[in-house]
C-alpha cells in the first residue's frame, strides 16, 4: 500500500503551523546540558506526563499534562516562556521521563484525531525539527486516513485496516525495538528496529484534534 505523498509534502501537511510563520526568524539556542527531567528510567511500568516547556505555542495540556489538544491558532509564539527546550517550529510535545533502558509500554488514546505521530525521540533532538524527519526521532504516524513508520524523514506504510480508538506503544531500548501495539487483541501490528544510543523521551506530533496519553501500564501478555 503506497502513500500518495513523499516525506518533504506530508511533513508540511503535518508539521510547520499557522503560528510557526511567525518565528521564521527566532535565533536558535543551544539546548542545556543539564535538563529538568523527572529521572531516568530503566524499570518496567514508566510513567509519565507531557513536558509543558517542551510544548509548540499551538498545543495545549490537560487532564493533568497527560492529554494534549491541538490549536489551530495557538497562542502568540512571544506570549510563551522562551525555553531552549521548547519546539517552536512544529506542534511537538515530548514526555518528561528520559528513558535509557528497560522494557516499557505505553497506550493513547487516538480517536480524536486524525493527523498525529507517536513513538520517541532522543532527548536532546533539535528541537528546530520535527519527530520523524532526522535520525534522532522513530514514530508511528496517522494522516490522510493512512499509518506509516517514520525516521530521518524515510516513510514507510504500516498495513492496518481501520483505526482503532486507542493503540499501545512498546519500546525495549536494549533490544533496539519500537512496536505500535493492538490494545482491544493485544499483538505487535508492525516494528521499528533500531539501535538506541541516547536517552529518549515518548513524543507527540499533533495537527488536529487531541491525544491522550495512559502511562504507569503493565505490558499486556504474549508481545513478544
């Protein structure tokens, strides 16, 4: 099943936002080498919630940061806290755990919308790019009624019929596995190997509607 876009066209159907236009000009600063994360997890049964100083001016958090909603306006990219850590180019959230080991599994809630990406990235990715389009970023993404794999902007379709209310995702960082998970039949639906070599964080890439995010779960039995 092929997707009638290439990776450069669907990153602007899902990426750069009205309120991005506005900072074309915003001077990067470097991200700090100390950062403010909660800890680094290498249990089982991670859990979560999303970063607030790591949110586009066009997201905004609820249900105590675990849900996310998207703003097609947002708010005025100068009325945000100016934050190194902050993506200000594409709507991106990144979970406020690193992970650097371990076996963990996540869920979210997706129904709500129909152009998002999920997965994880490096903790220290750019955060002048999107997830998906460098080789820092590994996700599942959903738009125009398609999923696909994607990292360092290479597009792969992932053959899925439907679109289930809520899908899992499974990461196991020594193995170098990313698995988007059936949650209502629990099986593996496609996987993403890889090589982990820095501490990651869960991500979010939103262009409508709303995720919400269930941390804190055991992994359901048989994935393998």
């Amino acid at each position: 099943m092929a997707i009638p876009v290439t990776a450069a066209r669907l990153c602007c159907l899902a990426g750069r936002t009205v309120t991005s236009l506005s900072v074309r000009h915003w001077r990067a600063v470097s991200l700090p080498t100390r950062r403010c994360y909660i800890s680094t997890s290498t249990a089982s049964n991670l859990q979560f919630r999303l970063d607030e100083r790591t949110a586009h001016s066009s997201l905004d958090l609820f249900k105590k940061d675990t849900g996310v909603i998207y703003r097609m306006l947002g708010l005025d990219p100068s009325h945000v806290q100016d934050n190194p850590e902050r993506f200000r180019e594409w709507a991106v959230v990144f979970g406020d755990e690193k992970i650097s080991g371990g076996r963990h599994y996540w869920e979210v809630t997706v129904k709500k919308s129909q152009e998002f990406r999920l997965g994880v990235a490096e903790a220290l990715m750019s955060r002048e790019d999107c997830v998906g389009t460098n080789s820092s970023s590994w996700v599942f993404g959903y738009a125009q009624r398609k999923w696909f794999t994607m990292t360092n902007n290479k597009i792969v379709p992932v053959t899925l019929v439907g679109k289930p209310d809520r899908v899992g995702i499974l990461l196991d960082y020594e193995a170098g596995l990313l698995a988007l998970v059936d949650t209502e039949n629990p099986n593996i639906i496609h996987t993403i190997r890889v090589q982990f070599k820095a501490p990651l964080c869960p991500a979010f890439g939103l262009w409508d509607g709303e995720l919400l995010t269930h941390s804190g779960l055991e992994e359901p039995e048989g994935l393998k």
